[in-house]
C-alpha cells in the first residue's frame, strides 16, 4: 500500500478517535505491566474492576510477593486464567526484586522473559511506558490491519514487523491503540460497521465485497 493512503488511513482513525491510549488504569510502570498480563484473553474492563481494590494494596513488586499467590488469586478470580496468571505475577515479581532491583528491565529479551510477559505484552510495556514506538499486534489489530490491506500476513508477529515498518514514524506511538479502538467500535470482528467507517473508500475489504458483490 502507498505511503500516502497509509498516511491518509491513520490521518482519519485520529480523526475517529480523540484518545488513543489505554483503557487499563495502572498507577505506575510495575502497575501497568500486572494489568497488562492480567488482560490477556480478558477484557481491560474486568482488569480495572479486579485491579481496583489489588492496586490500593500493591504497588510494587515487594508488596506482590507480600500479598502472596492465595490473596492475589481471591482478588482476580473474575478474570480467565486467573491460576496461571497469579503464578506468573508472583514469580515475575520475585525476578524483579532479585534480578533488577524492582525495576522493570526496558531491553525487550529481558522483557520478554519475564514470566507470563509474550511480545505483545512487551510491545504494549515499551509504548506505553518507555515511549519506544511499538504496533503490539492482539486480536483486533491483526484482523483490522489485514482487513484494510494494510498489511497480507498470516501470524502476529510478521504482522508486527510489517507494520513497523511502513506507518509513517508519526503515527507509530498511536497504531496499536488506534487499530484496536476501531477493532472495538467500527471494524467489528463478525459485522464490521463499513457504512458507518469512515475508511471505506480506502479499505481494500470493503472494495474487494463490493466487486464481489456486484459479480
Ligand atoms: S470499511 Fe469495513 S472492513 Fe474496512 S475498516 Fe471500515 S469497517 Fe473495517
């Protein structure tokens, strides 16, 4: 796809929407990477719920490991795979204290081998956090890339290099949340809203149904 009509595309997502930033609430860097783990395969939603009252208690990685695995999994239990990821948490936090102390290591193959922390979940610590423009590629942003024609790919990761590298470096920071924000509201997973999008005259799967469509 041109240079151009990528610009354009990302130009009238901003335009969509005003904020594109995380719906997870955190109240620092250590904060943000719990919820972040604790979103795979959940809603940011059903985090911030169970995180309300965890993020009043604990803060850091040493008031985790004082929580302890029993207190934490009562306080997540509502989220999916709340066993796996208490285990995660707690061991996670034990690395940080003993390994960096308590801070959380920026270099993404530290990231990345944390427990419980995948390349997206590293991808979304280094935008959002360090400021290290990623296109950390979930659900939503796989299908609304591919669907655009952004993007031909067939996994997550080619789908993130692919991205990385042809958005115009100013839309960087802001691909992943805008993606998944028009995922969420537009580009619907069974019934996108294409009357309603605002990129249909630049989607190439609204072109292509049409075409089919008229045969
Ligand atoms: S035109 Fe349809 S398929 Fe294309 S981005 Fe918009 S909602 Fe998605």
């Amino acid at each position: 796809m041109h240079n151009l009509k990528i610009d354009k595309i990302f130009k009238k997502l901003s335009n969509d929407i005003s904020q594109p930033k995380t719906e997870l609430k955190y109240k620092n860097p250590y904060t943000f990477l719990v919820s972040v783990i604790l979103s795979a395969q959940s809603t940011d939603k059903s985090v911030n719920l169970a995180t309300f009252d965890l993020f009043r208690k604990v803060k850091t990685p040493e008031a985790m490991i004082n929580l302890g695995e029993k207190k934490l999994k009562s306080h997540i239990k509502t989220i999916g795979l709340f066993n796996n990821k208490s285990k995660n948490i707690i061991s996670l936090s034990k690395i940080l204290v003993d390994k960096y102390n308590s801070k959380i290591p920026s270099a993404f193959n530290q990231l990345i081998s944390l427990p419980g922390v995948g390349n997206k979940t590293a991808s979304v610590f280094q935008n959002e956090i360090l400021n290290i423009p990623r296109v950390a590629v979930d659900t939503h942003v796989y299908r609304v890339s591919n669907r655009i024609g952004l993007v031909k790919t067939n996994n997550p990761d080619d789908t993130q290099s692919k991205l990385e590298s042809i958005i115009p470096k100013k839309w960087l920071k802001s691909a992943h949340h805008l993606l998944i924000l028009h995922g969420r509201k537009t580009c619907k997973a069974i019934k996108p809203k294409c009357d309603n999008c605002s990129l249909i005259k630049l989607c190439e799967y609204k072109s292509k149904k049409i075409n089919y469509e008229n045969k």
